[in-house]
C-alpha cells in the first residue's frame, strides 16, 4: 500500500463526503455564506485528519525496525556521498570560473 492508495483513498472518502453533505441540503440561489465556507473548512480539516489517523495507523501496523533501521543507514551512506560528489563539482566549477588549468 503506497501512498498513491492512501491518495486515491481519501479523495474517494472526500467526495463521498461532498455528496453525502450534499444530499440533504436543497439547492439556493444565494451566494455562499460565510457559514458554509467555515463548514467545508471543518469538514475538510475533519477528514484531513481522519486521513492522517489512518495513515498513522497503517504505519505503526506495518512498522519493521529493521526496515526502519536500513532505511537510516541507507539515508546517512547517501547524504555522505552526495556532499562529496557536491564539493567535488564545487570545486571543478570554481576551477573553471576562475580559468585555473
């Protein structure tokens, strides 16, 4: 389950939500009230953080601490490389400004 299913997910629970809403309030022709905005602004905070519980939930379910553990190795050995491979090409594009041969 990747992040893509927890997307699709909550856009499915979203607009259910909307047409639940939806379904039992009649149609006006007046602009939106300031009501209505602060209630879609509850409700999609509300289901914002319902899609964030059950995140959480996924992951403390299928945490792995050696997983979690080679994740950070993997991370670290990275991040190490990258700031070598970062200076050297610092260091060949000075050489070239400054014209160095």
């Amino acid at each position: 389950m990747g992040t893509r299913f927890l997307l699709a997910l909550c856009l499915v629970l979203l607009i259910l939500g909307f047409e639940v809403q939806g379904a039992h309030v009649p149609q006006q022709d007046e602009p939106a009230s300031p009501a209505l905005l602060t209630q879609m602004q509850e409700s999609l905070s509300s289901y914002w953080d319902t899609a964030k519980a059950a995140a959480k939930g996924l992951y403390q379910k299928t945490y792995l601490p050696t997983v979690d553990e080679k994740l950070r190795d993997m991370y670290s050995k990275s991040t190490a490389a990258m700031t070598t491979y970062t200076a050297i090409f610092t260091d060949q594009l000075f050489s070239m400004l400054k014209g160095d041969s």
